[in-house]
C-alpha cells in the first residue's frame, strides 16, 4: 500500500518527466549574457572601426565607403554569430552533462527544427538582400526572422522566449522604418536583450 | 495511514510505467532509446515495461528502419490517455483529501 508522501512524489515525478521530455531547458543564462556581449562588442566595432551606421534602405553605388566595409562588416558579424553559437553549444552541453541528460535528444531535434527553418529562410533572404544591394535592410531582417525563430521555439522551451521573440520581431520592423535606429535597434535586440534576458534566467531558473 | 485506492489503476503502481505514461502524454511518439534516457533504465526493464503496457492497450508501437537498423516508437494510446487522465485526477483527489 502507498502512502501519501508516494503519491505527492509521483505527481512530481509525472511533471518532471513530462517537462524533461517536451522542453529543452538546457540552454543557460549564462549564453545569453554572453552572446549579448558579443553582439554589443560586434555593433561597438562596426560602428566605432568601420564607422558603420546604414541609414538608407538603398545604397547608393559609390556614395560612400560603404562597399569596402561591407566585406569586414559581414566577417564580423560571422565571427560574432560562430563565437554566441558556440558559447551556447559549450554551456548547454555543460549543463544537460550536471543534469545527467544527454543534449542530443529529442527535444532539442525538435527545438533545432523549429528555429531551423526562420533562420534559414531569413538568412537567405539577407544574402539576396545583400546581393541586391539592400544593405539597410540586413538589421531588420534579422531581427524579425530571430524574432520569429524564438516564437516558433519558445513551445519547447522556456515560455519567456516567446517575449523575447516578440520583442525582436519589433524592433525589426521599427528598425526597418525609422532606419536611423538601425544599429541601435540591432544593438538592443541582440546585444541588451539577450544580456537581460540571460540574467533573468540565471536567477529565475539556476539558482 | 490507509487510502482509499479504488480509482488508481494497477499498472500505474510502478513508477516507470508511470514515467513512460507521462513522457508519452505530452509527446507525440518516443523511440526506445529516448525513453530510455529520459527514465535511466536498462533495455530489458525498459522493455518489460512496455511489454505490460502494450498489454493493458495503454500504449501501442510502430517500428521501422533506420539506416538498416529497428527503430521501435512508441505513442499512447486513446485508452491510454483517458486511464491516464483519470489516474492523475484520483491522484489529485487522494491528495486533496490528506490535506484537509
């Protein structure tokens, strides 16, 4: 016969197992805070170094300098983007290891695919932009296709990033507007965003 | 301390039984080897598991190949859901009642 303690324990262990096996929790705050430094360290240079701030949605050809920066502009922001993927990479693996999971499971094979597909359709979508010579619109862009990624992930993960999404998706479509804000909405979004949001899950989560 | 356990059906006594229930609620199919990990089991007790499971209806399989090797999933059932929802819900009232 079970007593009651059991049948507390078991409610517990029924929740536990179903959030373990549905949502990807892995993913520290400590990632966050990182790749939010990293992108405000990417806008800092690219603004300080390279002097870049685009404002028009249509370059002019050869009304600034902005066709011999392009080049370096791009490199960083990849250097940017590779150093915040690992970090993330490195700190899940780490983590998922302390809990005793395994970071290649099916949750995160579901997590990866539903950000899969905003990210590739909109990475693409800033090639062509780039190709065409809509420079002005690679801040928006990515900010509305993030945005979107972290909604159709946040089913999977914590409910917190669907705000953050949100809150991306805004700042894209503001950005893409008022296009005076552009590195100041990017630097918000990628870089203070994800630095705030790192935090609060650091303290509401891993303490 | 004695409760009432009418309503608590047997195969949900064990608690991996309960756990492979609750991670296929919320999934729509699991392979073996998920399951696996979710619960930290070995082969054979996950298997035996199962096995009982399937038996009750609770839960069914569906196998195919992957790269040549059987890859078994699983999902609840329809009965299995309702005997799950109903099993959580006499969980609930069994607490309830302690706490007063």
């Amino acid at each position: 016969m079970k007593e009651e303690q059991d049948y507390i324990r078991d409610l517990a262990e029924i929740r536990s197992m179903m959030e373990r096996s549905s949502k990807f929790l892995s993913l520290s705050g400590w990632a966050g805070i990182l790749a939010g430094i990293y992108a405000l360290a990417g806008a800092l240079i690219s603004y300080r170094l390279f002097n870049f701030n685009p404002g028009e949605a249509v370059e002019e050809a050869g009304a600034d300098n902005s066709a011999a920066i392009l080049p370096k502009i791009i490199g960083l922001a990849v250097i940017v983007l590779a150093m915040a993927i690992g970090t993330a990479i490195i700190l899940s693996y780490k983590n998922a290891e302390k809990r005793g999971e395994k970071i290649w499971n099916s949750t995160t094979r579901r997590l990866l695919n539903n950000m899969g597909l905003p990210l590739v359709a909109g990475g693409i979508l800033i090639l062509i932009a780039l190709a065409k010579g809509f420079t002005g619109l690679i801040a928006p862009l990515s900010l509305i296709f993030y945005g979107l990624a972290l909604c159709n992930a946040s089913i999977f993960t914590y409910k917190e990033v669907k705000i953050l999404g949100l809150i991306e998706i805004m700042l894209g479509l503001i950005s893409a507007y008022f296009t005076g804000f552009q590195l100041i909405c990017w630097a918000f979004g990628f870089g203070v965003l994800h630095i705030i949001y790192g935090i609060y899950i650091h303290y509401r989560y891993e303490k | 301390m004695k409760i009432a356990i009418n309503g608590l059906h047997k195969a949900f006594e064990s608690r991996i039984r309960l756990g492979i229930m609750s991670a296929l609620a919320v999934n729509d199919m699991l392979d073996f080897n998920s399951l696996k990990e979710y619960l930290d089991v070995t082969d054979g007790n996950l298997a035996s598991h199962l096995k009982a499971l399937e038996k009750e209806n609770f839960i069914g399989n569906k196998k195919a190949f992957i790269e040549r090797k059987p890859n078994t999933k699983y999902f609840m059932t329809k009965q299995g859901k309702k005997a799950f929802d109903n099993h959580l819900k006499e969980l609930e009232k069994i607490i309830k009642k302690v706490g007063k």
